[in-house]
C-alpha cells in the first residue's frame, strides 16, 4: 500500500493536519517532539485507492546526531514514503529558514530521493506575501490551512495524484467459491476498473501491482 509521510518543522501543524486528513484524534500540543511515535493511519483516495499517512516527529534546526539516531525510527518514516507532506508554518518569521532545516534531516536519512509536496499551512494566520513568495519558490505546494479546513480538498487530490498508481492491467475470471480472492481485491489497493459476474464466475479488469499481478497469474482470463 502506498505511504504518505507528514513531516516538517516542530508546531508547523502535522497533527492538526492529520487530525483534518483522516479524523484520527491525535494528540496536538504546542511543545517540541510533542510527537514521539509515528502515528499511521489509512486512508482512501477518491477513487478508491487505499494509502497510508504517517505523522512524524517534529524538526529542528541543528538536529544534533544523536537526536537524529533516537528518532530514527520515525525518521525512517520518512525516508521509506513514496510521497512526503513538507508540512510548514508559513506564518512562521522565517519559514524558508524552517524548510531548509527539515530538508538538512531529510538529507541525513536519505529521504530526498521521496517525491514531496509543500504544504503552506496556517495560512489563514499569514501575511499573503510571505505565501505568494513561497508559492513561487516552491513549484510543487498546497496552501492549507489546518484549522478551518481550506485547502484541504486540494491537497486530497495532490495526494491522489502523488502516490504510485498499480500499473499492471489483468482480465481476471474468479471463481464464486474464491470469494476471499475478491476481497482482496478490495482490501488492497487494486483499482478495480469493472466487475461482470457471469456463469463461470466473477469477471474482473483490474490495475494492481507487480508483486500481485503474480498472486493472481492463474486466474487471468483467456476468453
């Protein structure tokens, strides 16, 4: 299943925002590494394509090394994502400042290579031309604000178009005693393209991937 990781600078609003993502109830409190634990939980694009989301722990500037160490593990989070939420306060003095110290740790855990978005938040609190000037620094960003809830549909749709896709396309003809194969279907996060049940059993166009796609090898359809 795809995982998305929220990172960013301490109090740049990670778990409000996972709060407004998913509704998980996490606890937010205005304190550095108020989050310990990577916090994860599921969630589903709009057509149906299931991820993960994980919180993470809050940077600092000058993380020292054995502060990076402690927290490897959720650090790992990080550099194990297809896709990172850069989560940054941009009501923030210095926020360019705050990115520059979040993506030093990224460096030291080897998360560049992780495609990421931008995530202006708090921006209802912000001057606009500290947004519009990040805006322009950083092509690839979303302007949220985590407390009222805009630009949240926006970055759903950053999310959906972000995380890796299934790419492998099977006609599949599944028994009605192999239901637990349908369900997995379900389950996973194959796109489902069209399902037909027929005599023989359930028809089933589906895009999943590699890994799966051999799984389901002898049920590929031949008609």
């Amino acid at each position: 299943m795809p995982s998305v990781a929220i990172a960013g600078y301490t109090n740049a609003g990670k778990s409000s925002l996972l709060n407004r993502l998913t509704d998980a109830g996490v606890l937010v409190e205005n304190a550095l590494f108020a989050t310990l634990d990577p916090t994860v939980r599921k969630a589903e694009t709009s057509d149906g394509l299931g991820y993960t989301l994980a919180d993470t722990v809050g940077f600092v500037r000058s993380l020292p090394t054995q502060l990076v160490e402690a927290f490897r593990s959720t650090l790992e989070e990080v550099a194990d994502a297809d896709l990172i939420l850069h989560v940054v306060d941009v009501s923030h003095p210095d926020p360019e400042g705050q990115i520059a110290a979040v993506r030093k740790v990224f460096s030291e855990v080897d998360a560049r290579k992780v495609p990421e978005i931008i995530v202006l938040n708090k921006a209802d609190a912000a001057d606009p031309f500290v947004v519009e000037r990040l805006k322009q620094r950083e092509p690839r960003h979303v302007v949220v604000s985590a407390r009222t809830g805009a630009g949240i549909p926006e970055l759903l749709k950053a999310i959906s178009e972000g995380i890796p896709r299934p790419s492998v396309k099977l006609e599949l003809m599944i028994p009605y005693n192999r239901g637990d194969l349908l369900s997995k279907l379900h389950e996973t996060d194959a796109e489902i393209l069209s399902l037909n049940h027929e005599e023989a059993g359930t028809r089933a166009v589906v895009m999943v991937r590699e890994g799966f796609a051999a799984e389901l090898d002898s049920f590929i359809s031949n008609d």
